[in-house]
C-alpha cells in the first residue's frame, strides 16, 4: 500500500506541472487526472475493485481483429455510467500479473449518446482536454450507443495514453473474446 501511495503522489506532482491540455481551463486536465490517480489507486488490489462495484467480465478483450492490442479483463460499475466525474470510471481493466492475479492496468469512461443516432455527435463529452470517441455502437445487447474514453493510467500504452486498445496489455490463451472495433 505504501508503494502504490507513493506511486500515486510522485504521478500527482509529475501531473500537476505538465502542462494543460486546452487554454481555456489552465490546469484543469492535470487536476483531474491527479483525481482519478488518487481515486482509482486502492483498485490495483483487485478485490477493492470489485467491492467497490466494479463487476469482473470473465473474459480478456482483445482485439484480434485489427491486431493493436488488448483492453484486459473489464470491470463494469453502471452505476457511474454517463459519468465524466475523473474519480468515477465506469470500468476498471485489468490483466494477469503472471501469479494467478490481477493488475489494474487502465480505466474507461462511457456517456449514452443522448439522440441515439451514429450520425450525429453535437453531445461529445471531453475530459482531460479530449474528446471521447464514438458515437459507437452498444459492444453487447442492450448497450446503448455511446461515447468512449480509454486511459491507459496504471500501465503505459506505446500507441497512446487515450487510444482504446493497448498492445502493451495481453491477453492468456483460451482467456480471450474478440471486441467489435472500436473507433480510434
């Protein structure tokens, strides 16, 4: 606990001098993302996760598809859907630490779109000083369409920090579904 503490405070400080994401709120991105550090760190222990709400998909997402990579083990909470409060994601990633556990390894945002139509995108959220993706298709039944915002924040993600997939992130074999593709 005190590494992680530790982890979250040197990210915080690192964060709080780099510069903001848009001139129209100075120092707001960095802010916020010091917010979802502090918030999401008791989550690297998996159970605090899903004690917190955060609900285990039993499989690995990858994309097998496109090939760029994987989104972990998601850990839904749709209580925080259409939340852009940076202390409320609506799900958690995860991946196999190699000892029969799970390392929290990046977060996601999703925000119903509000006219349901893919053509049309005049509600997208931002946070950090970026647009989310989409509209995007539900990925399951029942799914509305939404947008979405990846952060890779616990594991560092070579194609980009908010680029959905992480080819950084594996998945084990016979663990995996294939994701529809999402927009990059």
């Amino acid at each position: 606990m005190a590494r992680t503490l530790a982890l979250v405070l040197a990210a915080a400080t690192a964060l709080a001098v780099a510069p903001a994401a848009t001139e129209s709120e100075p120092g707001r991105a960095a802010a916020d993302m010091a917010v979802t550090y502090r918030a999401t760190a008791p989550y690297q222990e998996h159970a605090n996760g899903v004690r917190a709400g955060y609900k285990p998909d039993q499989y690995c997402v990858s994309d097998r598809a496109g090939g760029t990579g994987a989104l972990g083990y998601p850990h839904f909470n749709h209580a925080y859907d259409n939340s852009t409060d940076p202390a409320r994601p609506t799900a958690l990633f995860y991946e196999d630490d190699g000892k029969g556990g799970k390392r929290l390894v990046g977060v996601e945002w999703l925000v119903h779109d509000r006219d349901q139509n893919l053509k049309t995108d005049d509600d997208r959220p931002s946070m950090f000083g970026v647009p989310f993706k989409g509209p995007n298709r539900g990925n399951f039944p029942g799914q509305p369409v939404h947008y979405a915002l990846h952060l890779w924040l616990w594991k560092k993600n070579p194609k980009g920090q908010y680029t959905p997939y992480n080819p950084a992130v594996t998945c084990l074999p016979g663990t995996t579904r294939p994701q529809p593709r999402l927009s990059s």
